[in-house]
C-alpha cells in the first residue's frame, strides 16, 4: 500500500462544531424545548443536568465519539462550549 493510501487511524473524528451540535441537540431533547434555546456558554448545571442525566450523556456522547470518557467530564468542562473544545 502507498503511502498516501493509509486510511487515517480514526474515520469517525468530530471537530469541536460537530460535537456542539450533538451536545445542543442532546440538551434540547432531554429539556424538551427547541434548540435555539440551548446556550452553549450556559453551565450543564444551570440546565438542572443532575448526576445521572451527566452520566447517561456521558455515556451517549462515548457512543457517538466511539471513545471512551470519563463519566466526570460534564463537572471538569461544565459548559457545552468548553467540553466540545476538549475533546476536540
């Protein structure tokens, strides 16, 4: 295989906009209110994300990333805005 034929290591990589989206999306969802409501600059906190809602979406979001987190995340980047630049 030539070189400039390697598959890269990781298909599924998400840049920081596309995991916005996903966390905006999420967020609307489970709050059941339209997504232009959700503030990405907003703490999860202040969305009344309790320890089980952070968990669970700590979870969805490995699925969709195809990584594993740590489930602490949501606390250690509490905002949208500030976990989707982490795991960018």
């Amino acid at each position: 295989m030539l070189a400039n034929q390697v598959k890269p290591a990781q298909e599924n990589v998400k840049n920081a906009v596309e995991i916005q989206q996903w966390l905006v999306n999420y967020l609307a969802e489970l709050l059941e209110v339209e997504t232009k409501k959700i503030d990405i600059t907003r703490s999860f906190d202040e969305y009344g994300l309790n320890s089980s809602d952070a968990i669970y979406l700590t979870g969805e979001l490995e699925e969709w990333l195809g990584a594993e987190l740590e489930p602490t995340l949501v606390y250690e980047y509490s905002t949208i805005k500030e976990l989707a630049e982490y795991l960018d």
